[in-house]
C-alpha cells in the first residue's frame, strides 16, 4: 500500500470519529513509524508501505480514534524546539509551558545558577531551560519513579545528564541545597474541575499530575511556601497556573513575602505564570 492511501483512510476514519486533526494526527503517526519527518513524508505521498508498518499503523489509528492523544501514541512530544520522550507516567508537555522557559531564560541568560524543578514530570522545563542557560545545573524532583526515569532518559537524549540530577520525593520532604531559580508547573486543576476536561486528558493523562485539591492551589501553595525555605536571598520563583487563579495566587505571593517580577498571559490572555522574588 502507499503512504498516500493509507493517509487518506486513516484521516476519513479519524475524521468519522470527530478527530479535528485527522490528517495531521495521521501524518504525524505514520512518519513516526517509519522513521521519516513528516515533512519527508508528505513529499513522498506514492512510495510503498511495508505489510508491518501497515498493520502498526492501523492499530495506533485505533489508539487514536479511542483518544488518546497522539503524544502519547508516537511516545514523544516537541517542546522548546527538543523532541521530549514521554509516556502514560508523565504529562503531555504543553506550548503555554514554553510561555515560563521563554521568559526565565530572558531574565537569567547567561547567569550561572542553580535551578530546582518542582514536579519535573517528563523533565521538560528544566532540560529547555539548561539548554538555553549554558552554566546553570539543575534538580528536578518528581514524586513519580516513573516520571523520573524519564526525565533521565531525556536529559541523557539531550546530553545534559552531567549538569542534572533527578530526585524521587515530595515537595513536603525534599530539604536538600539552596537554589536560584525555583520553578513548577504544578497540577492545578480544581477536583471537581478534572471530570470537565476533553476526555482525551481526563482518560489519558496522569491524575496526579493535574489535580490540585478542592480549590486548585493546594500544590501551588506547597511550592510558594516551601520556596521561602529552598530559594537563595534574591532567588526567583516561577510558577504556572490555572485559568482564573492569578488573584488569588497573586495574595498568596504578596503574604508570603514575594515580589511580583513579571507575569504572562497566554494566547487567550489568561495569566499563565508569575515570576516573583523573595523580599
Ligand atoms: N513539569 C512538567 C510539565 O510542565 C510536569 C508538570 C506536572 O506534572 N504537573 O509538563
């Protein structure tokens, strides 16, 4: 069969599914099965597709068409311009996350810092951030073993293990060294939030890496309050946060003796992080 054929049954019977992407999601499966990009791909729409690759890619148009989302079908995901290995223990990385790299990385360029990672998950946020920061090293914590593993792969990937290290443990234990910059994406979802998501979230995604308790702060504050112990004199907290949440994450800043640094929205110009500093 062609690459062509099998893309345009693929993409009908994703879009039967009311899958909005379905050319893209199949493009992007099948060039991952073969190893191509997808633009290689798309240019050689009428060379022949092995018996093997075939039946693989039927079975994760399957995949596909029950939900799951496509990053965690190619197990991999592009972030900050690197292709992330991810799985069903950690996160999707997501583009609103680059929106918190590309503004620490404008604020501490070229300083030589040490960076502790709160809920690394797949490592995404650290492993950019060291990229773009030659003499910064890093920690990141994650209370997932399984998380962790691959945030190790990742930074093996990038060759960035000799200025990483990945801990095991929770926000509440972890006492270990002083830091610079202190960052998270925490889970911020509100409990009873979590049911309301696209089902390709809720079914597929990590509970543990999206629920932040009743009101959704429970793991912001963890964060806020453990940083005033963690972070150096003049050390910077950067964190993520959920729709709706910047007022009252904002207070919880100002009662904790932080000052507001910079904040950034996102494309529908919700607050999406807040850089702040101990005062
Ligand atoms: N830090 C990771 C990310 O931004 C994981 C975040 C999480 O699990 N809440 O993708």
């Amino acid at each position: 069969m062609l690459i062509h054929n099998l893309i345009s049954d693929a993409s009908k019977i994703l879009k039967k599914n009311k899958i909005k992407s379905h050319l893209l999601d199949a493009e992007i499966i099948l060039a991952d099965l073969m190893n191509i990009s997808r633009e290689h791909l798309i240019t050689s729409h009428y060379l022949p597709v092995s018996n093997k690759i075939k039946k693989k890619f039927n079975y994760a148009i399957k995949r596909r068409y029950r939900r799951e989302p496509v990053a965690y079908i190619t197990k991999k995901k592009e972030f900050w311009s690197l292709d992330f290995i991810i799985n069903k223990f950690t996160l999707v990385p997501r583009p609103e996350t680059e929106l918190l790299v590309n503004e620490i990385t404008k604020l501490l360029k070229n300083k030589r810092i040490d960076i502790l990672d709160i809920g690394t998950g797949s490592g995404c946020i650290l492993l950019s951030l060291l990229k773009e920061l030659q003499f910064a090293k890093g920690i990141g914590l994650d209370v997932s073993t399984k998380a962790i593993n691959v945030a190790k792969k990742n930074a093996k990937k990038f060759r960035l293990s000799n200025r990483t290290r990945f801990i095991v443990d929770s926000i509440d234990n972890f006492k270990l060294g002083k830091y610079d910059l202190i960052v998270s994406n925490p889970p911020y979802i509100p409990f009873n939030e979590i049911s309301k998501l696209d089902e390709e979230i809720t079914n597929f995604e990590p509970l543990c890496a999206l629920n932040g308790g009743i009101d959704g702060l429970d793991l912001i504050r963890k964060v806020i309050y453990k940083s005033n112990i963690l972070l150096k004199t003049n050390g910077y907290l950067a964190v993520e946060i959920g729709n709706n949440q910047y007022t009252e994450v904002a207070k919880i800043l100002r009662d904790s003796c932080y000052r507001e640094i910079s904040k950034v929205c996102d494309f529908e110009r919700n607050v999406r992080c807040i850089i702040s500093t101990k005062i």
